[in-house]
C-alpha cells in the first residue's frame, strides 16, 4: 500500500510454470536451465552450459535461496572426470563456519567409490548402483528426522538421526581435485506448505474478488482490485509467493487482518511496490518502500528485480518476530515491541500489531500487480 502524504502437502513452483497444483506434494523446477535464479552462490563459478548445471570450480558451494523443511528431492548428475571425481549434494544444510568453503553437514556424497553415502548419519550407505560415466538419478526423501535415498530407481538406504528441523539444499562444488559435474532436471517437492492459490480461479478467497482475475495461472489485480484475503486465519507462518510488478506498482500482504478496517493499522501491512519508480522514489518515507511494514519498520532496498521480471518473497510471521525475504535477501527482521517502543514511525496508532492471528490478503491500490506460486507453512 501507498498512501499520498496528506496447506499439508500441496507446495509451489520457484522459478518455473512447470508445476502441479494438485496430487501429494507440490513440484517445483529448482534450476530453469537458463540462469541461477533462485541459487545464492559462494567461492565457486558454476555455469550453464546446454541446459545443464555445470559446477566448474573452484571450492564453494550453491544453496537454493530458501529453507526447505520436509521435502522430496530428485535429480540427474554425472561426473566429467572418468575417476577421481568428488562432489555432493547437501539437504538440510547450514551456511559454512567463517572460512570454510564447504557447510558442515549434511552431504550425500558423490565421490567416487561412496556415491550415494551421507556423511555423518548411521546407516546411510549404498554401494553398486551407480552408472559410472553415466547420468545417474537420485531420488532423497526428507521427513522429520529420516532421509531415505533412492538411486536410479533402487533403494538405497533409510536412516533417521538428522537434527537440523530445515536447512538449505546444496550442490558442492570441489575443483580441481573433484573435477567438474554436470546436473539437470532439479525438482524438489516441498511437503511442508499448503497452496493457498490454485492458478485457476479465487476459491478460497474472500474480499474483492470482482477486483482480481487469473490470467496464465497468475493472480492478477486490475486497476480496480481492492482487498482479497484468505478464508481462513492464521497466526505464526512462513507464507511465500512470486510477484510482477508494472510500472508504478502498487499493492500490500495484509497479514494477521480481520476483513473490516484498514489492514495496515487492524492488523500488518508489508508493501508491495515499484521501488524502481521515480515518482515513488521522490515521494515515500523509508518505511513505505517495498517489504516495508507499513509504518513501523523500513526495509532494506535494492534488491527487487527489473519491471517484468518475477520476485521471489516469504514473510515469516513467528511470535513478535516479523522477517522479509525477498529474491533470497533479508530485507526486513524485526520485533514488533522493540520497533515500536519509543513509538511507530508513522506516528500513527496500529492496533492490529497486538493481534496474535487474522485473515492475509492482497490489498490493491489502482495498480495491476501478478501473484503467483502462493503457498503457507503454519509453524504452530
């Protein structure tokens, strides 16, 4: 918004359209075969070379942009060298202690000779069912404390003993001593978030639903749209979503809202906005820029991408804790009493910042504005 001054097992799709809405689970493309949208890499170079994923050196690592909980991963990979190669794949993963390239744990192996082995979990070995010199598929199952791994359509192990609840997945990148590896088809099945948003029609969905039509599987608000909110009420989340902005964009997440009132002062408002607009760059205070909690909290900026383009955002609502992650940056983590103790900086009354629950919507303001990809994962 801006003002003139005075889900158990249906998941989304990051980067793609090649998605299901319905059936168990939620596939989602990781690697579009085009560019690294939606990877965050560090200490390596890895390319895109036909297609193909190809981890070139040196030492480092990619990790997907988001946390992933419980999930089904599957992927195709081959080693360029003939011997001697070592690389792995890493789910649940933490970023690496201060000047190390690699994260701790936890890494299913694909050096030669343990391809398949995760490191550090009692049991989870394999032997004999690689194709060396080959595409190799595996299949990794994560729920709860258990990971399970299948290679080229065989069972490999089944083993419990993880103790990170999420982490990030990963790709290692170990050159020139593992030489460099080639990967496709990254598909990954979230299992802990629950689609909000069909890509059909507005079921579910409540509010102005003559300001809102779906277009090309996107949610799209016409200049008329106004406030679309959910059915149902949430309290502490992680709600995750793409949008496309046109120029002078202008839209809101109303979280924790009933459906009367203004949603930026009866519950949150986090903005959605053309950051890149001259008139709105002469005109807003920080705290209504794009991710910004209308009001109380000012986002970090430069980190929404050019008009046209899709973003990536999750907003976790946990207790008083309010986090923005937009295109895999953290624009805003805060706490609600410390950021307004000595006051809001709007200097206006809100309310809705004491309510523990309520409705998320979609808040227009004259401005045609795409969602997509819109899922929710209750943290309790």
């Amino acid at each position: 918004m801006l003002r003139q001054l005075p889900l158990l097992t249906l998941v989304i799709c990051l980067l793609t359209s090649r998605c299901s809405a319905d059936g168990p689970g939620y596939k989602t493309s990781l690697f579009n075969g085009q560019n690294l949208d939606g990877w965050k890499v560090s200490g390596c170079e890895p390319l895109v070379e036909d297609g193909l994923l190809v981890l070139n050196g040196p030492d480092g690592w990619l990790r997907t942009n988001e946390k992933h909980g419980d999930f089904v991963l599957e992927l195709d990979w081959k080693a360029r060298k003939s011997e001697g190669y070592d690389s792995g794949i890493y789910i649940r993963a933490a970023e690496p202690a201060e000047g190390k390239p690699f994260p701790a744990r936890y890494q299913i192996n694909l050096k030669q000779g343990a391809e398949g082995n995760l490191l550090g979990l009692d049991g989870a070995t394999t032997k004999g069912l690689i194709k060396p010199g080959d595409w190799n598929h595996f299949k990794i199952t994560v729920v709860g404390d258990t990971a399970e791994l299948e290679i080229n359509g065989q069972k490999a192990w089944k083993a419990a003993g993880l103790e990170a609840a999420d982490g990030y997945v990963g790709l290692q990148s170990e050159v020139p001593l593992g030489g460099q590896f080639e990967f496709r088809n990254i598909e990954l099945t979230d299992l802990d978030y629950t689609t909000l948003f069909n890509g059909r029609d507005l079921a579910g969905w409540t509010g102005d639903t003559r300001g809102y039509a779906v277009e090309d599987g996107a949610m799209v608000c016409r200049p008329i749209g106004g406030r679309l909110f959910t059915a149902d009420e949430y309290g502490d989340f992680s709600f995750r979503f793409d949008f496309k902005m046109t120029a002078e964009g202008n839209n809101g997440v109303g979280i924790r809202t009933p459906l009367k009132g203004d949603p930026a002062y009866v519950g949150m408002e986090i903005q959605v906005l053309d950051d890149h607009s001259e008139k709105y760059a002469k005109m807003i205070q920080p705290w209504q820029a794009h991710g910004s909690i209308y009001g109380i909290v000012p986002a970090k900026r430069g980190f929404q991408k050019p008009l046209g383009e899709w973003n990536h955002e999750e907003i976790i609502a946990n207790g008083r804790q309010i986090t923005v992650i937009l295109n895999g940056e953290t624009i805003v983590d805060a706490n609600l009493d410390e950021a307004t103790k000595d006051g809001t900086l709007d200097k206006k009354e809100h309310p809705g910042l004491a309510n523990e629950r309520g409705h998320i919507g979609f808040l227009g303001h004259g401005a045609r504005v795409e969602f997509k990809n819109v899922r929710i994962k209750p943290l309790r």
